[in-house]
C-alpha cells in the first residue's frame, strides 16, 4: 500500500536584487561604453569622432549606431552622461527589452535624420539625440497609452528636463538635427509601443469581461 508524504518544507525564495537592478545594468552598461570609447580617444594619435555621422555619405553610415559612444572630450561626455543615465533607468525599471527598443528607435530616427537633412562636411557625434528622444517618450508615453500615472511622471521628468528642450534650437557648433528627430524618434517610439498596443489589451480585455450568452 503506498503512503502519501507531505514533501519537505521549503524556506521562500528570497528576491534576487539581480531582478530589479538587472534592466539598470543595460543603462549603466551603456554608459561605462561611452566613457571607455572617449578615455581611448583621447590617447595620442586616436582620432575615433571621424567615425561619427557624416551627412549623405556612405563612410557616414555607420556612425548611425556609434555616434552616440562618441564624444567631442570629456564636458561634452559628463553633460551626456548623467541626463542618459536618469532618463535611461526610468524607462529601463522593469523592462530591459523596453530600455532597448526605445533606444534602437531613437538611434535610428535620430541618426537617419542627421544622415539626411545634417550640414554636408559635419561630423555628428554624441549621445544628446538619445537623450532628447528618451525625455519626448516619456512625456508622451503617458497621453499615448491614457495612464494617469505615466502623465504624472512625464510632467515631472519635464519639470527637471525640460529645459534641455532650447537645445532644439540652431546653435553654433551644436548638433540642432541630431535634438530634433531624436526628439521625433522618441514620440514615434511612445507612440508604436504604447498606441496600438494599449488599445488592443483594453479591447481583449473588454473582451474576456464581457458575459457570454448561455446556451
């Protein structure tokens, strides 16, 4: 005759802080490239900004996915930084793919943009475009996807960065294009990820709440 034992008792899991903390190392990871990139560029005889973006041309290309790890010294990297690194972590809490699709879209909006539309014989170089488009797609994220508490946080990221929207502006010696469609980018990002992706979870879910009709 078998006999039924209760199975052993089991201490609950604690939470790994690698769960949390692991979409911030995407971000923090990003950053610590753009710094190594900059240390090695200032070493003598490296000139690695030439592989920035070039408007309408081919070498210029492929400064679409470096131009952001590229920066003209290290001001310009420290006043890239910090803006990156707090406006990165707060898409990237919860959600690493998130983090990485806003970024992919905003590189690409953003380098596209200067590749076409950028003064010809300028190199563009730097990581603002980025940031620029994380600071539209979260301010816009919320009025996309109708939530409260998204609008409250994309009213308080504009109260402490909102500012950098004068960036937008044409000024000597600053990349202007690069402000602007990463600014574009990061509304078509809020807008492809949360516009018809919101709708279609509120509609199934109408869907599965909705009674049935008895047979």
């Amino acid at each position: 005759m078998g006999l039924s034992v209760p199975p052993a008792s089991r201490q609950p899991e604690k939470p790994s802080l690698a769960e949390p903390l692991g979409p911030l190392l995407v971000v923090v990871a990003m950053a610590a490239a753009m710094w190594v990139v900059e240390i090695v560029d200032l070493l003598p005889g490296v000139d690695l900004d030439r592989w920035g973006i070039e408007p309408r041309t081919v070498h210029g290309l492929i400064g679409i996915p470096l131009a952001p790890f590229l920066h003209a010294g290290l001001p310009h990297l420290v006043a890239n930084t910090i803006p990156f690194v707090v406006l990165g972590a707060i898409i990237a809490i919860g959600d690493a793919t998130r983090f990485v699709e806003v970024t992919v879209t905003v590189a690409l909006v953003s380098g596209l943009g200067v590749w076409l539309f950028g003064a010809p014989g300028t190199i563009h170089i730097g990581a603002s475009g980025l940031v620029f488009g994380y600071l539209t797609y979260l301010i816009a994220r919320g009025f996309v996807a109708g939530r409260p508490l998204w609008v409250l946080g994309g009213v308080v990221v504009a109260m402490f960065y909102g500012s950098i929207i004068w960036g937008l502006l044409p000024r000597p010696g600053v990349s202007f294009t690069g402000h602007l469609f990463g600014a574009l980018g990061g509304l078509l990002a809020a807008y492809a990820m949360h516009g018809k992706h919101t709708r279609d979870e509120e509609s199934d879910l109408a869907d599965a709440t909705r009674p049935r009709p008895r047979p």
